[in-house]
C-alpha cells in the first residue's frame, strides 16, 4: 500500500467531532460540554453557605445518603459508559455511524451517564449540605436537559426507531418534566 495515500488515523477527539473551529462556533455542541464540565469541577468547591453557618444542623444519615448516592451515580456512569462502547461521545451530536443502544441502562433511561452525572451532584448536595451546591445541581439539570434535547433531535434524524424508543422510555429522570419530557 502507498504510504502517501493511506490515510492518517483519527486521535479518539477528532472522532469524537472535536475540532477548533468547534469550540469557536459550537458546531456539535461543545459548548454544551464546556459548561457541563464546569458545572461538575465546581462541585469540588467548599460548601457555601454551610447549613450550620445558617444555624441549622445537618443529620448524619443525610451525610453518609450523599456518600452513597455519589458511589451509585459513579456505578451507573460506568455502566453507561461500558454499554456505550463504540457510540461513546461527550458531544452530543452523535458519533457519525454510531449504533442505536437503547439496551441495559437505556432500557429505563435514554440518558443514564446524565443522570448519573445529576446523582453523583445530589450526593455532593447532601454531603456537603450547602446552598452553592444545590443551585449547581439545579444548573447541571438545567444544562443536562438542553444538551440531551439537542442530541435527540439529532438521534431522531439518524435513527428511525428513535421517536417510538422515546415515548416508551423516560430521558434523565422520570416525572420531572425538565428532565422526562415523553409526549403522549
């Protein structure tokens, strides 16, 4: 074979879409990821206003809960992410030939590594006992919808059994209309 005409291999970025001119004009919604990444490294923050700064006390129970649902939301990602494989992006355009996984995980959620993601914050919420820490949470939610509404209208585009897998499945987390939002 020509080396000259062989074509050199993808970095796992640009196969994933990540360019330059991506984060320039967020071509496939890298901005999306940016704040996303962002809101999670702020979770490292030390609480603010603390609830005993308020005069309040803060169960014990509630601080080991947090611990837990944090190890949960560090399980579900990982199972997320294993069940992904190939179609794996932190874009959320998806993959170009990227299969349709809608197996494991996503047979009870479209987007499991979101709420996993939206878990491990809740379980930072209650460790920590802080109010930063809750609105960062609302922010991830807010931020984690908009981002998965974007990479459904563009699964729906590729996959044709996207809209009937949608309406039988919840999207991040069931009944919280931001973050379910199946039509009937």
């Amino acid at each position: 074979m020509d080396p000259i005409s062989t074509p050199s291999p993808k970095s796992p970025l640009e196969a994933w879409g990540f360019s330059w001119g991506g984060w320039l004009d967020n071509r496939h919604g890298e901005w999306w990821l940016l704040v996303q990444l962002l809101l999670i490294v702020a979770h490292a923050l030390p609480p603010w206003p603390h609830l005993s700064a308020l005069g309040g006390l803060w169960p014990l129970v509630l601080s080991r809960l947090g611990l837990l649902l944090f190890v949960l939301g560090l399980l579900e990602a990982g199972l997320a992410f294993w069940r992904l494989g190939i179609s794996l992006s932190p874009l959320p355009d998806p993959k170009p030939g990227a299969a349709l996984v809608t197996g494991g995980l996503y047979a009870f959620c479209r987007h499991p590594m979101y709420q996993a993601v939206l878990l491990c914050s809740l379980g930072v919420v209650l460790f920590k006992a802080s109010l930063l820490h809750l609105l960062l949470l609302f922010s991830l939610a807010a931020v984690l919808g908009g981002k998965a509404r974007r990479e459904e209208r563009l699964l729906r585009a590729i996959h044709p059994g996207y809209g009937a897998y949608s309406l039988s499945t919840p999207a991040i987390v069931p009944g919280l209309p931001w973050l379910d939002w199946r039509l009937p």
